[in-house]
C-alpha cells in the first residue's frame, strides 16, 4: 500500500494504491496519522481509484480515521471509488456516515 498526498487549499488529497486488508492496515493507519497530524486541513478526501480490494481491517482503518476527524471537527470523504470496492462500503453501510463519490476529484493526487 502507498499513500500519495497533495494539498489542494483546505483540501488534503491522500490517494491510496494497493489493497486494504489485514497486511496492510496497521501500517495504512499509522501512515494516515502521521499526514493527519502533519496536515490539519478541515477537509480530508481518500482517493480509493487505485484501490482493487478492501476487507474488514481496511474498513475499520476508514472508520477509525472518519471518527478521529470528526472529534477533531474534520471531515472525511472518499473519491473514486471502484466498483468492487463501492460494493464493501456499501454493505458496510459507509455512505450513511462518509460522503462517498465514484468518480474522482477536479485536482486528483493522480493527476499532478
């Protein structure tokens, strides 16, 4: 999993290529925290367009940030969702708590 970042006013852009799952979460979440800390934009937009798979852990790696910013008076949302991926969150009930867009952001980390 890396993690790319751009910061775009407000905005911090993180976009995560790789999958979500057990191997990667811990190392995912503490990566998040450190850029969190370094950035304290009000604004936080995951872009998952490179993300193939998500499970459980990397699910609760999502959350687990969405609930850190909001105590902060942050806010999370998630961009470029693939297909595969829209189906997890979906299930999991993410869209009722995190915005969630399946295409990708006007400035994406991608594309400077």
């Amino acid at each position: 999993m890396t993690i790319i970042h751009m910061l775009d006013g407000n905005r911090l852009l993180l976009g995560l290529n790789g999958d979500l799952d057990l191997t990667t979460a811990d190392a995912l979440a503490q990566a998040l925290d450190d850029l969190l800390n370094r950035y304290p934009q009000d604004e936080v937009a995951l872009d998952l367009g490179e993300v193939n798979f998500i499970d459980s852990s990397g699910l609760g790696v999502i959350l687990g940030r969405y609930r850190r910013l909001s105590r902060q008076g942050r806010r999370l949302s998630l961009v470029a969702v693939r297909p595969g991926v829209r189906v997890v969150l979906e299930i999991a009930g993410i869209p009722s708590l995190i915005p969630v867009a399946y295409s990708g952001l006007k400035s994406s980390v991608r594309d400077s």
